[in-house]
C-alpha cells in the first residue's frame, strides 16, 4: 500500500507559520532547530517572533544494518551536534522540527535540553498521531495533523539553476 503524499508549496508553508504564530502563550529564548527538517521553519519563526538565539541539533539513529542485535525503534539517538549546556540553562527553548512522526528525534532533543537545564517547548509544523510512539505525548505546538508523507517547498529536488529534477 503506498502511503498518500502530500506537496507543499512556499504559500503553503507561511499558512502553516500563521497557524503557529497565535499558539505561543509565551516568550522563547532561543530557538533549538533540528537539522534539518527544522532549520527552514525555525528561521521562519526566529524572523516572526524576533528571537536571536537560534541554535542547531543534529541527531541520527543507528541504520537497521547496525542494529540486527536490537530492535529498531529502541536504539540510542546519537547526537552529532548539540549546543552547550550553558546555552541551555534556564532557558525557555522552542524546539522546532517539520514533521512529528514516531516522535524519536524530537523527545530526543526534548530530553537533552532538559538535562541540560532549559526549559523545552516543541513545535512542528505536522503532527502524524497515527505514528506517535509516545502515547499521549504530543508535540506543545503544531500546525496541522496528517497521516500523509509530506514534501516541503525545500526538499524539492532543483539543479544548479534551479530546475525541477523530478515531479512528485
């Protein structure tokens, strides 16, 4: 069964910013983009709201050729960038993603800023509910639910100069 796509257009993409916008009830710190689903719509958000502290995290997931000795979805995240706990400390952090799916990278990084001692808030622009391993746990802020596989304005592949590489 193949799974419904969805393409989004720029017009789109700012719709979805203007969702978001009027569901922050408070002021962030900083902005915690993860790579790189999330630096797209962070920067959209850091404009908006002008915040200056924008910062990045970079998580992977073992690949299932290593993890043969474990189930997929329980292995470790491993962080490949990650700011500074001093960046973090006492800080009221919006994290921000595209696509909440499983939820594995974005509790991930939740989790981290914690330990770190900020103070986390999540957004993304979709919410798949119908993935979410985490139960009830959901993300603080979100434009819209889908069960789709989205295809955002910027991961469309483009040649040097631009030209479409393939139509979806």
């Amino acid at each position: 069964m193949q799974k419904r796509r969805e393409v989004l257009t720029w017009n789109e993409v700012d719709q979805l910013i203007d969702h978001l916008m009027p569901q922050f009830d408070i002021s962030f710190d900083g902005i915690l983009m993860i790579s790189r689903g999330g630096i797209v719509p962070g920067g959209l958000l850091a404009e908006a709201m002008d915040i200056q502290k924008l910062l990045i995290a970079s998580v992977d997931f073992p690949s299932e050729l290593e993890e043969m000795q474990r189930p997929r979805l329980l292995a470790w995240p491993n962080f490949l960038m990650f700011p500074e706990d001093d960046l973090l400390s006492g800080e009221r952090i919006l994290i921000i993603d595209d696509v909440w799916g499983s939820g594995r990278t974005i509790t991930s990084v939740k989790n981290r800023v914690t330990a770190g001692g900020g103070f986390p808030y999540t957004s993304v622009l979709h919410f798949n509910p119908y993935r979410n391993l985490f139960g009830t746990n959901r993300p603080d802020y979100f434009a819209a639910i889908t069960d789709a596989f989205i295809v955002y304005p910027w991961e469309i592949d483009r040649d040097a100069k631009g030209s479409l590489l393939r139509d979806f």
